[in-house]
C-alpha cells in the first residue's frame, strides 16, 4: 500500500523522524489534554489469523517461539519512554510463559485477555467461547494474582454476527473490551458503531465498555488509524496525522495496538501463504520499531483502564442497537 499524506500535512514534514524541516516536533506529549491507550497483543507470528489456513494449531508448538524476545524489546522500549501500556495476553502463551506474563505485570503494565488460542468468534460455538475465555481468564488471575477485566478478540472478531459474544463477557466479570472495529473489513468490523468510546448494555443485564479501535475521517470514509499492519503499511508521516486527526488534537482519547512479531524483521517465513497475506504480515517490519519509538514521543500513552479514566463515554446503546446500521 501506497499512501501519501494530504499536501497539506506533507509541507515541512520527515515522513519517518515525526519533526518539521526545521527540527521542531510537529506536535508533542506535552501538548496533549487526555491520555491515549497503548497495547500490545501479546501472541507469535504464526497465530496470526492471516496464517490459519496454511498452519493448523495443533502445528503450533513445531515453530521456533519469539514472543518471549520480542515482547522483552518492547518492555525495553517502554521502560525507556516511561509510559506503561496494557497487554492483552493469549492464553496459549501464558500457559507457556507464565515467567514473561508474570514480568509484564511486576513492571506496572495491564493486563487484559486475548482468549486462549486466536480462533475468530464468529466461527467458535457460543459454548467453546465461553469454555476458552473463562480458561484464559482464569490462567492470566492465577498468574498475576489480580482480576482481568479487560478483553480483545483475536483479529477485532466482534462483530454482528457474534455480538452475543458481549453477553459472555459481561457475565465471566469483564468489564471493558476493546474488539469493534468501526471500518469495513473482509475479517472484522462494525462500520456503523461509535468512534468513541461507549457502554453497551448487554442482555443478560451487564455494562461492557468498549473503547473502539482508531479511525479518522479522511475523504468522507473512515480510516483505520489504530495501527498494526495499517501503521508499518502507511508513511509514519500520514499515521501520525491520521491519529492526531482522530484524537482531534489529542482532546479525545485513541487506542493504539501492535504485535510482538511486528518489531522482529527476522522471524520465520511461512511457506503456503498467499501474496496477499504475506504483503499484510511483512511490509515494513524492519520499519516498525523505529516508528513506534516516534509515536511515543508524538503522543501521551498510558494503560486502557488510565485512557478510560481521562474521558467520559460519548453514549450508552443496547446491545441490539449495534446490529442495526445507524
């Protein structure tokens, strides 16, 4: 993918060192009135959803692990840029890390669910989803020794087809989840669904907030700004244009996401996979790291929960109210 940021953004602007021509940052931390969401999905490249056709996980444990690695540069990073972020934790990893899991907590960072083994929703049983995201819940508390309350489904996988999804949740204890996408996606997304963050009451009676992924308006259509693949395939110029537009100049706050794998250029190729999603998982993978270490000098990023807590929810809707285009 090839963007280039509106001419207007262009003017006087390093695509890759955030600065201005003339070494002045374009905006600053210090500017900021609200604290934005950092987080990290904490699973290993051969996870992703963009693989599941060509790699069965039964099949996982046969690749080289380098979540570890990858996850303790990032802590690394974080520790230098002293922000803490949440890190939504697969609980297949977990169970197989618990030292890493363990560290994460002990250095003040969050921790929130990623489910257990990276199926998307609409494809589980309600059943099977409930069985693995009370298994994971349940594997990250006895870790930590804390409850999770947070939750984010593998690949944004909340959608109209398994919003019932927000019913188990809201009754295995979460309180807020960060899985809707309000984009059209050919995996995710609910185009239609708020842009900031809301309530959702459930059926069975719960309050779930959802703090929705990035996007900004750019040509009346909406753009996702919240980063992963989007944040290596775009210049680092128009990604951070595109989240200082959304934040509205950081007066409304954003979420941020990334992988482990997307710092590790090196990783292990995986044969079988089509062009396509080979173009999604290693584009500017040798880029990445660089670029986030901007982005935390561009903006303020603290831990969902501290995000939450600088903003009040633009709305409350019923769950029902998310399965009609509005």
């Amino acid at each position: 993918m090839n963007i280039e940021p509106p001419s207007e953004f262009r003017s006087g602007i390093s695509a890759d060192n955030g600065t201005n021509t003339d070494g002045t940052k374009t905006m600053s931390a210090a500017s900021s009135t609200v604290t934005h969401a950092m987080t990290i999905d904490v699973e290993d490249y051969y996870h992703v959803a963009a693989f599941g056709n060509v790699i069965d996980p039964s099949d996982w444990p046969k690749w080289p692990s380098r979540v570890e690695n990858n996850t303790q540069r990032l802590l690394a990073l974080f520790d230098d840029s002293g922000i803490k972020a949440t890190f939504f934790v697969l609980g297949w990893v977990a169970e197989r890390y618990p030292e890493l899991i363990k560290e994460i907590a002990s250095q003040g960072h969050e921790i929130a669910s990623h489910g257990y083994s990276h199926q998307l929703i609409y494809t589980q049983s309600q059943q099977t989803f409930r069985d693995e995201t009370a298994k994971s819940k349940q594997i990250l508390e006895d870790l930590i020794g804390t409850a999770v309350t947070g939750y984010r489904a593998a690949s944004y996988s909340i959608t109209q087809q398994s919003l019932w999804a927000l019913d188990i949740l809201g009754e295995l204890g979460f309180t807020w989840d960060s899985s809707i996408f309000p984009v059209h996606h050919d995996r995710y997304g609910i185009a239609s669904s708020p842009k900031k963050p809301y309530i959702i009451n459930t059926h069975g009676n719960h309050q779930i907030t959802e703090f929705p992924l990035t996007t900004a308006k750019l040509f009346g259509q909406s753009v996702p700004a919240a980063g992963g693949g989007y944040f290596r395939q775009y210049p680092y110029a128009l990604s951070r244009w595109l989240f200082d537009r959304a934040s509205e100049h950081s007066t409304v706050p954003q979420i941020f996401y990334l992988h482990p794998w997307e710092i590790d250029p090196d990783q292990p190729r995986i044969p079988g996979a089509s062009a396509f999603s080979r173009f999604r998982h290693y584009t500017n993978l040798g880029r990445c790291e660089a670029r986030l270490k901007q982005l935390l000098n561009d903006f303020d990023f603290s831990t969902v929960s501290n995000s939450l807590a600088s903003t009040t929810p633009a709305t409350t809707l019923d769950i029902g109210q998310l399965s009609n285009e509005r």
